[in-house]
C-alpha cells in the first residue's frame, strides 16, 4: 500500500478507536502500519522482526500476539487461519458494512486480496458443508489462487 494510503488508514484506524473509547498505543500502530505496508500476510515473528528493523522497538513475541488480538477485536486486522498469518483489514477507512470476508492468497507469490463473497453464496456454501454432516466453523474462505502479475 503507497505511503499516503497508509497514512490515511493510520488516522481512520485511530479514529474508530477514539470512537470505541480504546487506545491506539504507538506499538499497535506500528504493528498495524507493518501490516498496513505489505500486501503479504505477515506473521507474528515476522512483525518482531519488521518492528525491529523499520521502528527500532524491541517488542517481544507475546506482546505482538497480544496486539494482535486487540488489532483484530477493532476490526483492522484479520487473522489467516491456515497460514496463521495476519493481514491489514482493506476497509479501514471505509464507511460500509464489512460482511463475511474471504481471502485470495496468491500461491506463486503470497500476496492476499480481501473480497467479500455475498451471503447466498455462503448460505449455499453452509447448506452444502451440513447436507455433508459438518458444521461451517468459519465462513471465512482462504482461496488458493494464482495472482494477475504471477499469470502474466
Ligand atoms: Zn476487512
Ligand atoms: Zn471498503
Ligand atoms: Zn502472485
């Protein structure tokens, strides 16, 4: 994501925050805006790692999953449950209804893009996964694809 947009994400972020009377510390910011600076998925360790190198702050493992899960309560980060990996939210600084989000991860070069599917297909998809005797534990999609510039 351009620096500008990352920026603009950052205030909106901090807005709903101050909005939801919770603190966007300077640590969860930098956690977001690592997340926010990447179109991979990032995961924990690599968010240690990237704090480290891009901030300087030493932020030990448990704090960033801790920061992680307050980043996810706000709704500004989702959490790739497959990869276990964490993504920024594409809506942050949007004003509409967030819906069922589900997750494109490119398997040539890891980039993820976030669509939302509409509700038939999941109610489909939930009919389908009960007719079969499970229960849909997650409507969450993670989808193998191969991205436009990994085709080309
Ligand atoms: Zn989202
Ligand atoms: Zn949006
Ligand atoms: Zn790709």
């Amino acid at each position: 994501m351009a620096a500008s947009r990352v920026q603009t994400a950052i205030k909106s972020a901090e807005n709903s925050c101050k909005a939801r009377g919770v603190n966007l510390t300077s640590k969860r910011k930098q956690v977001l805006s690592a997340l926010l600076q990447s179109n991979k998925a990032r995961s924990a360790y690599e968010l240690v790692d990237y704090c480290k190198d891009e901030f300087g702050e030493t932020l030990p493992p448990m704090s960033v999953y801790r920061i992680l899960d307050f980043l996810q309560n706000e709704h500004l980060v989702h959490k790739l449950k497959l990869a276990n990996k964490y993504i920024a939210c594409t809506h942050i600084a949007c004003d509409h209804d967030h819906g069922v989000v589900q997750f494109l991860i490119c398997n040539s070069c890891q980039s993820v893009k976030e669509i939302t599917i509409d509700k038939s297909t999941i109610n489909t998809l939930q009919r389908t996964v009960e007719d079969a005797g499970f229960q849909l534990a997650s409507p969450q999609l993670e989808i193998n694809c191969i991205c436009h510039s990994c085709k080309n």
